[in-house]
C-alpha cells in the first residue's frame, strides 16, 4: 500500500513538471536570501520545496496549512503552487521573530495576499483556523508531530494530504507519528526523498 500513493504522486507529478521548473527572479533572490540568512538550518532544502510545489498544483488544493513557518521560505513555495490553483495557505509560527521574518518575506515575494502568517503556538491557533483543509506541510516540533496530525486530521478533506517533513533524519522523534501513519487505515502513506530530510505524505481515503 505504501507505494501505490508514490505511484500515484509521481504519476500527478509528471503533468505539472513544465510549469513548475521556473520561478520569477525576484522570488528566486528572496529565496536565496532566506537560505543564506538560515543559521539553524530550519529551512526545507530547495528540492523538497520544489516538491511540494508540484504536490499543491497536482492534487489542485486550495485550502492549505502548514505547521511551523520558520522565515517562510516553505510557505513562499506553497504560495507559488497556490497561486496557480487559486488557492490560499495559513502558516503558523511559534517563535515572534521568525513569525516576522516571514511575514516580511512573504510580502516581498508578493505573496501576502496568498499566505497569512499566524504567531503563536499551533495546538492553540489550528483550533481556530475556520474550515477544512486540501493540504497540510507540518515542520515543527518533531515530538508533537503525532498530535498535530490528530488535531488536524478531522478538517483534512477526503482526497486531502498531510506532508511531515524530516522523517527520515529525525524520524527516531516521532515514532509514533511514523507508526500512525503506516497503520491508520484511513490513509495511504509513503515517504519520498526530494532532499535528504525526508517527507511523508498522508492521502486521506
């Protein structure tokens, strides 16, 4: 079952290839700059953010989430593929300063009207976030990985998918997030390796 979703993911992909490849040249500077300025490394690398660029034009979301903004270098890759479905992404940050960071960079990537960036701690602000969602990237605090997939699951549309990054360098901190997810059979997981990190990906039946 695991590889039948990465059958299907590499299959949705292959389409959305060509359009995908380029960004704007401002947009690429800024994301330069970010990984530049990136000190601790909490930053996606270029190839996973590239992925999940395709994912959102792939599966065609609209409503999407993304669980720890850093300086918003994901969520400005989230907003390209938004901005071609027609979509809108919250991202949520726990820490002030980078919550900033990200807000300024996503302005300057002229994506403000695409991404809202939310401070605050997620199992306190995903409660208040309204409606559902097509897709959700989680990134944050690796131990609570499995309880922002039970908090997050129920507004996760059929047909919807959950991204977790960091699963294979980092996986021994969310074993029981990676056990959910390969036995819950309300899913079909597998996980792929754009970068060295490693993402999970979640359908929802």
């Amino acid at each position: 079952m695991k590889n039948t979703l990465l059958i299907v993911v590499v299959t949705l992909l292959l389409p959305a290839v060509a359009r995908a490849q380029d960004i704007p040249p401002h947009i690429g500077a800024i994301l330069k700059q970010i990984r530049a300025a990136d000190k601790d490394q909490l930053a996606v690398s270029e190839e996973d953010g590239r992925f999940m660029r395709l994912m959102v034009l792939s599966t065609k979301a609209k409503r999407a989430l993304e669980i720890g903004a850093a300086s918003g270098y994901s969520a400005i890759w989230i907003g390209l593929g938004l901005k071609e479905t027609g979509g809108h992404l919250v991202t949520i940050e726990y820490d002030k300063a980078r919550a900033a960071q990200a807000a300024a960079n996503i302005r300057k990537a002229g994506l403000s009207d695409i991404v809202t960036v939310v401070q605050g701690d997620a199992l306190t602000e995903i409660p208040k976030v309204s409606g559902s969602f097509d897709f959700v990237f989680c990134d944050a605090w690796k131990r609570d990985y499995q309880k922002y997939f039970t908090m997050v699951f129920p507004a996760l549309n059929h047909g919807g998918v959950f991204l977790a990054h960091n699963v294979i360098n980092k996986g021994n901190e969310m074993a029981d997030f990676l056990k959910t997810i390969r036995t819950d059979p309300r899913v079909v997981s597998s996980i792929v390796s754009p970068g060295s990190e490693g993402i999970s990906i979640s359908y929802k039946r």
